[in-house]
C-alpha cells in the first residue's frame, strides 16, 4: 500500500509540474550536432509553452561565463511553427558578441555561468527571444565560445598609451607567447582605432577570422605569425589599429 501511495503521490507532483510549465517533455526541441557546427533542430508537433525555458544541451569544459562578461557564442534561431531560420551566425565567421550587462533577461538566463564549449537552447515568444514583436514561438541555440570581461587586454599598459613613433605599417608592442595564429584562425581581439596621436576606447572583445574580407585591411598580414599575448599596432592609408590578440578560437 506504502508503494502504491508513493507512486500515486510522484504521479500527481508530475501532473502539477507539467501543468505549470516545469516539465517541458515532448514540447523541447531536440538538437543535435557537433558543438561549433550547426545545429540540427527537430521541433515537435506539440504546442509550445509560450513561458520562456532554458534548457543546458551540452556542458563545455572552459571558463564559466560571469556576469558582466561579453559573451562570444554562435547563435541559431528558427521560427517553431515552420522550422525556417530567423537568424544564423554559423559559417559567417562573426559569432555574436553578447554583453551580459546590458542583454535582455533570457539571454542572460541563458548565457550567465555557462562553461565555454557549451551548448544550449532557449525557447520562447520572439519578443523575449529575439527582440522583435510579436508572440510567435522561436527555438534558439547558443554555442558559448567564451566569457570576457568587457576591458579585457593584456596586462601591462593600456591600448591607449601608445610609443612615440608609429610609423610603421606593422609594430609588434608586445610580443606574446600563447597559441600561433595563423591566415584562417579564428580570433579574439580586443582593439582601439588610431587617428594621428588620438587613440578611440576599445570596442571590446570580437571574434574574427583572420581571413581578407572578414578583417579590416592589414590585419591579416599584420597578425598571422604572431601569438596569443600579442599587442600589434597597425598602419594602413584609411585607419590605425592597436589590436591585443586575447584568444584563439
């Protein structure tokens, strides 16, 4: 009878959780796929719960994210009544650069204490989900690429006190010691923009690819062969950059 009154009572919890939007069951996508690669996403026939819901696919085994962090993460997004891609940063080599101070709240639920190498997946009315209007249903899935604190830089000084003489198309100010980045790498810079002696806040952390097209002019040339830990200035007839190379992807 004890059994019996235990299993009744288990029964009855799960009906309450599931008529309150706890227990999502067949209305969570299932996704599949490598991390870093684009998600394969099976939305199911169910009605979608229009309470938002984050749910962890995958755990990674970097850094946690902190609040406050700008969070670098390839971000899919696809309409749950048809399946068709509302947004996509695979294969663009820009991934999204999500600053948790200012992001909307499920973004932050989303993307707050999570280890980079994680994936996970977020559901909810497009409003919430992905800053536009209305209430339809959008499926998202983040690949979280790493945390940084907005400031991020190398340790030393500050981008904006640069040498006399700048010459140079190419100056190596710091010469780093990390991972070799090389034509097709894909980077995590933190950079200011020069003009004469005039030197604008950095723009906060960004991943790249090291590739023409994907970087402003010079960088390629100016950064392949040289290392993680590295602060490069460089000079071309439009701009200046002084560029730390905080991470490689």
């Amino acid at each position: 009878m004890r059994e019996r009154s235990g299993i009744a009572v288990a029964l009855t919890v799960l009906a309450l959780l599931t008529s309150c939007g706890l227990v999502t069951g067949d209305t969570v996508p299932a996704v599949s796929g490598a991390f870093g690669t684009r998600p394969e996403i099976s939305i199911p026939r169910a009605t979608p719960d229009s309470l938002p819901r984050v749910t962890v696919v995958s755990l990674g085994r970097g850094r946690a994210t902190l609040p406050g962090d700008v969070v670098l993460a390839d971000v899919e997004i696809r309409r749950w009544s048809d399946g068709l891609p509302y947004l996509s940063t695979y294969g663009a080599g820009r991934p999204a650069g999500v600053d948790l101070g200012s992001a909307s709240r499920w973004w932050r639920e989303a993307l707050t204490g999570r280890p980079a190498g994680s994936r996970v997946l977020l559901v909810g009315p497009a409003s919430q989900v992905a800053g536009s209007a209305g209430a339809e249903i959008v499926v998202a899935v983040f690949d979280v690429l790493g945390g940084y604190p907005p400031d991020a830089r190398l340790v030393g000084q500050d981008l904006t006190d640069l040498p006399g003489d700048l010459k140079a198309p190419v100056t190596t100010l710091i010469g780093g010691s990390g991972p070799l980045v090389t034509r097709g790498s894909r980077i995590v810079v933190q950079y200011a923009v020069v003009s004469g002696r005039a030197v604008e806040r950095p723009k906060g952390p960004t991943a790249v690819v090291l590739a023409p097209g994907a970087v402003p002019p010079g960088w390629v040339e100016a950064l392949a062969g040289q290392r993680v830990g590295s602060r490069v200035a460089v000079r071309t007839p439009g701009a200046g950059y002084v560029i730390d190379v905080i991470d490689r992807l």
